[in-house]
C-alpha cells in the first residue's frame, strides 16, 4: 500500500492568518514565547504545551517523541520523565537536544535547540506531588521504553503499585524527574503565503540575544 504523490500534494495549505515583523518581537525570546504560548491557550489549541523533543542516541540516530512543557522561565524549558527511558538515557550520554512547538490554528512553529540537565531533586519531587495520583502510579509501573509482553502485565504492574502504596501520595521514584533545556537558539515561524513564511532567529551571545531573519 502507498499513498498518491498527488493526494498527498493536495493537502498544502496556503497560510495567511498574519504576518511577523521584526518590530512585533520582545527583545527576549523568552517572553516573547511566553506570548506566544498564552495566545495559543487562548485560541483552544490541544495540549499548546505539547512540544516535539528530539535527542540522538549513542550512534547518532535522531529520536523524536512528544513530551509536554511544564515550566519555561529564563532558565529554560522543563519537562519531566524516567531516566531510564530512551530520552533519558540519550540525554544522559549526549545532553543536547531540539524542541519543536506547533500551533497549527495560529500558522506558528518555534524550534529550539540547547544544552540539557536535570532538575534538581527538590524541584522533581515538588512537580511529582502535583501529579494526579494515578499519574503518581503510572511514573512507579511502568519501565518506560522497555519491552513489555502484554497490557494485561502493564496493568498487574500497576495494580502491585496500588497495593504498595495504598496510603498515598506516592514518593518520588529514584529513577524520575525533570530535565532543563538552556536555550542556545529560539527561532519563531509564522505561516505566510506562496511559502514566503516569516522565521526570526534568536541566538545566545554574551551580551545577550541577537536576533535575525531567516530565508524561509
């Protein structure tokens, strides 16, 4: 089974909703992302916080996967998982990484790209009790990016967690918490027509942030 060039051709969209001028930009990105973000919660996108994380394994394969943002200050972008997992163990051995949000409602995109380190354990434990307390069980059940032989062995897993902690809230696993992205490069892309997109570039200097179009 394949799919038609010409199909897929078909579904191009010509974006048209608004131009970004360089005088529309903060001079930080940060704020300026923060913006963003609130505009895309405003506008009802699904899940605006859900950002595409891309990390390259020990022989230099990219992966790809979505994560969600739960913190963004001047410090960075923060997102929470198993260190055991495939991202973990990437980010362990090479702590550079990209991040891709896409508000498709809005025509916008920003990439990101920095270096990565884990939050402190203080701050893991703070965001892990504000965690549903099913979600609490979940981070405990599953060995996550492991090989696992059926659902019915992933809800047994589960399930023993229940009964471990029947009490709750659940402590903070060993093997969980959160990584930071210090941002070396914010770039912010807004749809515009013929394929004539607006892409702004941020780049981390010493003194601060240079800013610059780019080509789309």
């Amino acid at each position: 089974m394949s799919v038609d060039p010409q199909h897929l051709a078909a579904l191009r969209q010509d974006y048209s909703l608004a131009p970004l001028r360089r005088s529309d930009l903060l001079p930080d990105p940060i704020p300026q992302f923060l913006l963003w973000l609130d505009q895309a919660r405003k506008a009802e996108v699904i899940e605006p916080n859900a950002m595409v994380l891309s990390t390259v394994d020990p022989e230099g394969q990219p992966w790809s996967r979505t994560v969600l943002l739960k913190a963004c200050d001047p410090s960075g972008f923060t997102f929470f998982t198993n260190y055991q997992s495939s991202k973990g163990t990437h980010l362990a051995n090479h702590p550079k990484a990209a991040l891709t949000f896409w508000w498709g409602p809005l025509e916008r995109q920003v990439n990101i790209t920095g270096t990565v380190t884990c939050t402190s354990v203080s701050e893991s434990e703070t965001y892990f009790q504000s965690r549903p307390i099913k979600s609490q069980i979940g981070a405990w059940a599953s060995m996550q990016s492991q090989i696992v032989p059926d659902r019915t062995t992933l809800e047994r897993q589960f399930q023993e967690v229940e009964e471990r902690f029947p009490e709750g809230p659940l402590p903070l696993p060993p093997h969980w918490g959160g990584f930071r992205l210090a941002p070396k490069s914010i770039e912010f892309w807004q749809g515009r027509r013929s394929r004539l997109h607006d892409r702004f570039r941020y780049e981390k200097q010493s003194s601060g942030w240079a800013l610059t179009r780019l080509s789309p």
